[in-house]
C-alpha cells in the first residue's frame, strides 16, 4: 500500500532540510515556509489545469514523475522501473 503523504507532511521535510542546511532562524523558516506553500499552490493548479482539459495521460505521467522525486527526498529506495 503506498503512503499518503500530505502537504503538511511534505512541509516537515522541506522544513528538516531547511533547518539542515543552516536557515534556521525564524524569518528564513517563515519565507521558505512561504516558498513551499506557494510552489505547492501552483503545483496543485497545474494538475487541477490539466484534470480540466482532459490530459489525463500527462496528469498521471507528471505525477510519476514527481512521486518518484518525492521518495528520493524522503529517503526511501526507489522502486524498479518496468521496462
């Protein structure tokens, strides 16, 4: 069974790589919080766009694609391509 993963559990990962990387005072924490949400909005309206024009195919395709970076990020091996 896949993980849902949600936006909030999304944001604690951006969040522990910020906080990582040495951005950890409060007003840098605030605008990549920013950042996230913002990137977030516009990545749910590109799908939102393509669910409305019926581009089915490229709406699954972008998802795999970006699935597959997502696990990267998290730390979980990747799964085998089908050829």
């Amino acid at each position: 069974m896949a993980t849902k993963l949600s936006l909030r559990s999304l944001w604690k990962i951006y969040k522990r790589t910020c906080v990582v990387t040495g951005s950890g005072n409060k007003r840098d924490l605030a605008i990549t919080q920013l950042a996230f949400y913002s990137g977030a909005r516009g990545v749910l309206r590109v799908l939102a766009h393509l669910i409305e024009q019926g581009e089915y195919e490229e709406l699954h395709e972008t998802i795999r694609r970006h699935g597959r970076l997502i696990e990267k990020i998290q730390g979980r091996p990747l799964r085998a391509r089908r050829h």
